[in-house]
C-alpha cells in the first residue's frame, strides 16, 4: 500500500503545470488617408460598441471551418479589454490620425457634432485544414445629435489571411481587417455627412 501510495504522490507532483493566460492588444492603427475636409469641424463622438453573446466576451473566438456553425472559445486567450470597446477604441485612435476632428471624443458631450455608434456581428479566427483567415463585420452609424433618422447606416466585412499559425500572427490579422472596414466607413461616412465631397 505505502508503494502505491508514494507512486500516486510521485505521479501528481509530475503533472504539468496549467498553462498561463494571455492577454492580447492591437497595434496602434495608421489611418491610410488622411482627410483634407474632416467629418466635423469641432467634436465626434464614439459610442461604444454593443455586441451580443459571446462577442461580449473577452475570450478570443474561432470556428474550426469556414462554414462552420459553432463558435469556440479559447481557453487561455483573451482580448485585453471587452471587444466592443476594444474595436470603439481602435476605431476611436483611426479616426483622430484620420483628421477626422478636431476632436474625437468617447464621453458623451453636448458639443458633438456628429455621433457614430456600432455592433459588432463578426470577431473571429477561421481555422482551416491549410490556412487560418479572421471575419470581421461591424454595423456601424452616424447620426446627428437631436436628430430623427441616421446620415449612415451600414453593414462592413472582410476576411483577412493570417500570415502564419501564432496567436501575435492572428492579431496583426485583426488588426489589418479593422483598418480596412474603417477605410471604408470613412470614405462613405464623408460622402454621407458632406455629399458635395
């Protein structure tokens, strides 16, 4: 008994130890225009992002297909911050290299001119048997404040290549898909809130 008893001991104390978590942050974002007329002369506001479900969750997502169905969490991966306001802020910092305002703000002020808010319906890494892309899609809009109806309402996506099979690999792919779907918004938003541009 005392020799079975010590090898159970023996055998725990081998056991691995539980892998640390990790915590990931996106790189400062590097607006690919700069604006020569800006969307708003004075202030901007950027309201956080809403999302449902697990898109609330700081855990990063995959699918084990592209058409897959189900959505998985990883277990040791996590976003620093929540992904809507992770994608707000990201957004926030594009818009403000952008010249999009004088100034970008993400406190409500009654000084805004022009009020952009988001949803987040797509935040994942797609596995494949021979490549890994991430999905993207944000619903994002502008309003004026006070009023009745938005100047833009519009659905954004894209999927973008992972170069490589490392989670630093998959966030600068996050990365480059939120460039991209900001681009766009911007040259649609500045056609929206200025048609004459």
């Amino acid at each position: 008994m005392l020799v079975v008893l010590t090898a159970g001991l023996s055998a725990c104390a081998r056991q691995s130890p539980v892998p640390a978590d990790h915590f990931y942050r996106l790189p400062e974002p590097q607006a690919v225009h700069v604006m020569s007329t800006p969307l708003a002369e004075e202030m901007v506001l950027v309201k956080q992002f809403n999302a449902n479900g697990v898109y609330i969750e700081r855990a990063m997502l995959f699918t084990n297909d592209a058409q897959s169905v189900e959505l998985q969490q990883y277990r040791y991966h996590f976003w620093q911050d929540s992904p809507g306001r992770l994608v707000r802020d990201h957004l926030v910092s594009y818009l403000r290299d952008a010249n999009a305002a004088a100034v970008v703000a993400t406190e409500n002020n009654a000084a805004a001119e022009l009020v952009i808010s988001g949803k987040i319906t797509q935040f994942e890494q797609r596995k494949r048997p021979d490549s890994i892309q991430v999905a993207v899609a944000l619903e994002l809009r502008v309003d004026r404040p006070g009023g009745d109806r938005p100047i833009l309402l519009n659905r954004y996506s894209t999927q973008v290549a992972v170069d490589g099979d490392s989670f630093e690999a998959t966030v600068r792919a996050f990365n480059k898909a939120l460039l991209q779907l900001f681009d766009e918004f911007l040259t649609v938003a500045q056609r929206a809130v200025s048609p004459s541009q």
